[in-house]
C-alpha cells in the first residue's frame, strides 16, 4: 500500500488557540473566566500558540540529507544523478571505400560549437563494406527479402517456434578492402514487441530494453566468407548485443582478412529457435557505434596540480570542496575513479581509492567517500565524522592524483535520428526503395561506384587528428536511433514523489496477484499476461501441493492489423525457456519462505466453433476473423485484453460476437445457429462449455455452414 505522506503543520494559530481555549473552564474548574485578549492569560497563550505554530512547521522542513538517508533506510535508490543521452552513429568516409578507425572518445556533433559532442564509448573499424543482399530461409527454401528492408518491410528472421532459422547478408567490400582483417559493427534494428516491458541499457554499448542476465531465446552462430561457401568464425570473435536476437542491438564480428572487390556472405544461423514470435527486422547497418553525450576526462597530477593544491592548502577541517578543472561547473556526470596518495598515521604516502556516494548520511569517519556536485562542478568530501577528511602526501615526487569524470549529459543531448536522405528517381529501380534510399543499391546486381557513395551525414566530426587512423581523415556520421536518456540530477521532491510510487510496487510474492504482477514486471521479458495457478505443482498436476504456486506466463507477440493473417503469425504464444527462467528467478527472489514457486508456458485446448447462415456466405471470412480474434489469447474476451485464463464458452456470447462484426461492416445478413465445441467432442449450441483452470483456447477452427434457400440440409464451408 502506499504511505500517505506526513503532514505535521496542520494546525495554525487559530486552530491552536480555539483548541486551548475550548480546554479553560475544564481545566480551570471554572475559575477562569475572562477569555477576552485584555487578559494577560489569554495574551500568554497566544504567545505560546506563535512559538509552538513555528516549532511545527520547523518540524516538516526535512533537509536534503535527511530525504537521501530516510530513502537508503527504505530500500528506495536515492535522487537519480544527470545522465547522458545516447544514440548509434553511423561512420560515414568522406571517400567512399575508404577503411579508417575511429578512436574511442572521438566526438560528433550536429551543432559544433553548442556544446552537444557526442563521444565514441569504444573504437570503430570502418571497414569498406556494403550490405548488399539479404535472404531468409523459411518453407520454401532461401527468399531474398532485400527488397523488404529497402522499403521499411519488417523482415522476419525465423519460423516457428522449435525450427531453425538462417539468415545470409551479402556483403560487398570495396576500396582496399581489409587485407589485416578487421571488426564489423552491426546495427540491428528489431520491432519491439507490443506494449510495455521493462528493461534497461547495458553498460558496454547500445542495446533498448538490454537486461544481461536472461538467457537467449537461440544458440546462434556466425559464418563468414565467399558467397556459397563461409567458415564458421571462431569462438570469441563475436559479441552479440541483441541477446541472441531477442532485442535492438550492435554485433561485433573479427572477420579475417578480405580483398577489395570480394562478394563475401555473412551467415546467421541456430538449429533450433525458440522465439515466442519470429524477431522482425527494420534495419541493418554496418560501421555503427554507440555514442553518448558524455566527455570521458582522465587527470593525473603531481604535488603541484591545481586539485591536489585545493587538497593540501585547505587545512583538516570540515567542509572541503574541490572544484574539478574542465569547465565542470553544470557539466559534471559522474566520478569513476578517484586515487589519492596520502599520508598516513607513519608519515609515508600510500595510494588509496575514493568513491563516489549520493550522500555522506550512512559514512563513518574512515570512508573515503566524497559526493558529486554537478552544478558547481566539485566534489564535496566528510567532516571527520561523516566521510574521511583528505590528507595528500605532497612531499615526494610522482603521481598524487588520478581522476576519472564525465562531462556533459542533460535533456540538451536528447533528439530524434537523422530523417532519410533523398536520392533522385531512377526508372530502374522499384518505387518502394525510394523510402529507404540508404539500401536502395541492394536492387542493382551490378552497382557502379558512383551509385555506392553514401550520401554524408548530418554529424561532423569535431575530434582533434589523433582521433582518427589516418590521422586528420575526413569524415561525417548519421544518428540511426534517437538519442535518448539525457535527464539532469533528480530534485529531492522529485525522489519523495518517486519513492511513494516505488513503496507500492509488489516486491514480495504473497497473494496469487502479487505472482502475476511480479511476472509481468520482469525485467527484459516481454510478457503480455500472467495467471498465478495457486497449489499447482509441475511434478503433480492431478494434486493441490500446499504451498505450490505456478504462474502461467503468455509472451508478447505482434497483434497489430494483418498480423493474423501474416506468414509469421503466433495465434498460440508460447514463452522462450529463457524468459521463463527469468520470471522463475525473479519470484524465487520474491517467495516467502518454504514457498515453491515455478513458472510454465500457457495451456491450450483446441475449440471448434460452427456458425449457421443463410444461403449467402460472403462474411465467412469476416466472421472467421471475428470469432478468432474473439477467442485470441491476447486481444479476446468482452474487454480486449485476452480470453479469460479457464473462461467458459457460452454460445450466447460467441454469438454476440458475430452479430457485432457483422453490424460493424454494415451487413444485416442473421445469424441462424452457432455451436461450440472441445477437443473431439460434440458441438454444444446451448449449454457452457468450461476450459480446465489456467487453459485457453486454441487452435480456433470456425466452420460456417450455408441453409439452402428450398431447405435442404445445411452446407458446411470451411472459412
């Protein structure tokens, strides 16, 4: 539940007065009398009801360091530090098929001069490559889907559930080539499942909704090599971001070397997916790389720097502040690393690291702990009693201090990807390519080179010539994603108003629903629906295990217009094992004790339905659509939001259903008779038809049957 917040100043002046006022002819037993203000009683207890009305509203003036303190003692992370925003660039030459590297820290801008440089968190191999082709194998054996990405198509990488998956890219090298071989950086844009799902970013590059720790939904593996013949590259030389394609994210290959004008194919493959829904492609770009609007700044310094100055000159007192070299003051992200040598109790200097904390509330005087001021650009060390109060040895030479900070960050960083590039017409290419001109070559078996130059980005590179191998060599960048996740540091209002939102969030599993929310809440798992099967036990499905709670977990899947009828469709979700293990660890966390608590796919029990109409049959395909849709797993039921897990079937309400799609496309056609059916059983036009606890139905198969105008026997037509 959530905990109203405290209000100690309710009471004002009047409200204290006429309360001790009403209280005088008790307490007095009737001897005072005279409660006019020419009373000097009456003018004591006005004074007294002042002083007490200032002690009160005193007592709800909490400081900022009692809020960061009461939030640690909750459980609740204290106000938030500024951020960063991030994006992807892509790497443009400025001379087509030339191969550079881009040295981590490089920065781009959009606006130089404004102070919105985003920096390279690693180094970029440009390597001279362009996608040329792309084929996904599914039933009928290798589909070149290049013109589907070109036109903004999403592509899916896989079948079914359970099948294996290939995927080849053509690549084209160019230039030089890469006779050392080199690292490939790749962007791969998936669609993002429907609906919320919570996730974060990995500390080591791109990736939206990136959570480490669940588990692939596929083993894949990576081949490279000629067209028609790839090796399978060795074990390390690729870094996968996506999570085996269960996300957005950049894949790092170390391919060998290659010669110019080499077709070479890159291969993506598993045995065996289990995707709870094919991953569908938007994008794929090569020479991508992971920015964020964050300056990395290293210092060194020796007695005689100006930190380590504002260090020794200060006497060992309380409230010592250093300010930050760098034009910090408002810029200041954060601290990595701090080392300071010091003197200790024998007089010899040791280097001894300092860290970073929100406050100094919960340090004793031995904690080398200092906190972040950003808008001053400086860091604030303890007294003595909250925090260690800094000694630097000074008295020998070398190193006394090394730093580590980042400047920038703030909603300034924040902004949307680069709009596409127009190229002019051309009569030889489809219309559609146009809506993707950066991979509107992929048409053309036999580009020219004036066609592969690339159109330079709207980001130009603003780093110093030591950035760049060569050095000094031109070159432009595209943001392919918006940049996002740029905030200033979270006001201690902002973090009482946050912490009463996080005090009611379900953190235990106590109650069948707290299960549920706790499985839809899990994070990097894309999960639609939840149902807590209490005293159900995997091992025992016949029995009531006390203590056993088993939640059914229904993935989240692509239920947009079409998606039904498309090749990829999931009218059946199923979880992959690995989001299942991730919802299973997640309540294991939050069990009580002597608890068992499992997680497991959804039931399914097929269903048959039968619809009877008059002779004219052209709405069987809209009422097929309807009655599907009706009993789907996600967007079913009376409200939408998916069939009731167990619900029963009644006739009457699959009726409605009909009768409603039918009026919604202006039809009047009646419908004469529907049935239901389970299984292999018989078809029920009456009675409710009950689903086993935690089931749902599927597969749906819907018969419509046609009256014949002389009053033969109906005629069954499949939809």
């Amino acid at each position: 539940m959530t905990l109203a917040p405290l209000r100690l100043d309710d009471l004002s002046w009047a409200d204290l007065v006429d309360a001790v006022r009403s209280r005088i002819p008790a307490e007095s037993s009737g001897r005072w009398t005279l409660h006019a203000p020419v009373d000097p009683g009456m003018t004591l207890l006005d004074l007294q009801a002042y002083l007490l009305e200032q002690q009160v509203y005193r007592l709800d003036q909490v400081p900022d360091a009692v809020v960061h303190a009461v939030l640690r003692l909750l459980g609740v992370p204290g106000p938030a530090p500024a951020t960063a925003a991030v994006t992807v660039l892509q790497i443009l030459p400025a001379a087509p098929g030339t191969r550079l590297r881009i040295r981590e820290g490089a920065s781009f801008s959009r606006e130089p001069g404004r102070g919105r440089d985003f920096h390279l968190e690693r180094d970029l191999d440009v390597l001279p490559v362009r996608v040329a082709g792309l084929s996904v194998r599914d039933t009928t054996g290798d589909r070149d889907r290049t013109a589907d990405l070109a036109a903004g198509r999403p592509v899916p990488l896989a079948g079914a559930y359970g099948r294996p998956a290939r995927v080849r890219v053509r690549l084209t090298v160019s230039g030089d080539g890469f006779p050392d071989g080199g690292t490939l950086s790749l962007l791969l844009v998936l669609e993002q499942p429907p609906g919320p799902w919570t996730g974060n970013r990995t500390a080591d590059g791109w990736a939206a909704g990136a959570v480490p720790d669940v588990p692939s939904p596929a083993q894949l593996s990576w081949s490279y090599g000629p067209v028609g013949d790839p090796a399978p590259l060795p074990e390390g030389a690729v870094a996968d971001g996506t999570g085996g394609l269960r996300r957005s994210g950049l894949v790092r290959l170390t391919l060998p070397a290659t010669a110019a004008g080499a077709e070479m194919e890159l291969v993506l493959a598993t045995p065996a997916a289990t995707y709870a829904a094919p991953p569908r492609l938007l994008r794929l770009s090569p020479n991508s790389v992971p920015a964020h609007h964050a300056q990395r700044v290293r210092l060194e310094e020796g007695p005689d720097g100006p930190v380590v100055a504002q260090l020794a000159d200060h006497p060992p007192l309380p409230g010592l502040t250093v300010v930050l070299p760098g034009d910090a003051a408002g810029r200041l992200i954060d601290v990595g690393h701090f080392t300071l040598r010091e003197t200790d109790d024998a007089g010899s200097g040791r280097a001894h690291d300092w860290t970073a904390v929100p406050d100094l509330a919960f340090s004793g005087p031995l904690d080398r702990v200092f906190t972040v001021d950003r808008a001053f650009g400086a860091l604030r060390f303890g007294d003595g009693q909250t925090g260690r109060v800094p000694r630097p040895d000074v008295t020998g030479p070398g190193t006394v201090l090394r730093a580590e900070y980042r400047l920038g960050g703030g909603p300034s960083g924040n902004g949307g990807a680069d709009p596409a590039v127009s190229v002019p017409a051309r009569a030889a290419e489809p219309a559609a390519l146009l809506a993707f001109p950066a991979l509107a070559g992929f048409a053309r078996p036999q580009p020219r080179a004036a066609e592969e130059e690339s159109p330079p980005g709207d980001w130009l590179f603003t780093g110093g010539s030591s950035d760049t191998e060569p050095p000094d060599a031109p070159c432009t960048a595209r943001a392919l994603v918006p940049s996002v996740g740029g905030a200033e540091p979270e006001t201690p209002a902002a973090a009482r108003r946050r912490a009463a939102t996080a005090l009611a969030v379900v953190t235990r599993a106590v109650i069948a629903a707290d299960h549920e929310e706790l499985a839809l809440s899990t994070p990097g798992v894309a999960v639609a629906r939840a149902y807590a099967l209490v005293g159900a036990h995997p091992s025992h499905p016949a029995r009531n295990v006390p203590g056993a709670v088993t939640t059914i977990v229904v993935p989240r899947v692509p239920r947009a217009p079409g998606d039904s009828t498309a090749p990829d469709a999931v009218p059946m979700p199923v979880p992959d094992p690995g989001a299942l293990t991730a919802v299973r660890a997640r309540l294991e966390v939050a069990r009580l004790l002597g608890a068992g608590v499992f997680a497991a796919p959804p039931r399914y029990r097929p269903v048959r339905v039968r619809i009877t109409l008059p002779a004219d049959t052209a709405r069987r395909q809209l009422l097929d659509a309807a009655l599907r849709r009706f009993l789907d797993p996600l967007t079913g039921g009376d409200d939408g939001t998916g069939w009731p897990f167990g619900g029963v079937l009644r006739p009457s309400a699959l009726l409605r259903a009909a009768e409603r799609a039918l009026e919604a496309a202006g039809d009047r056609t009646p419908v004469q008779a529907i049935a239901a059916a389970l299984d292999d059983g018989p078809y029920e036009s009456c009675g409710d038809l009950s689903l086993r606890p935690g089931e749902l139905p599927g597969p749906v198969g819907v018969l419509v049957c046609s009256t014949e105008p002389s009053g033969a026997a109906p005629r069954e037509v499949r939809a």
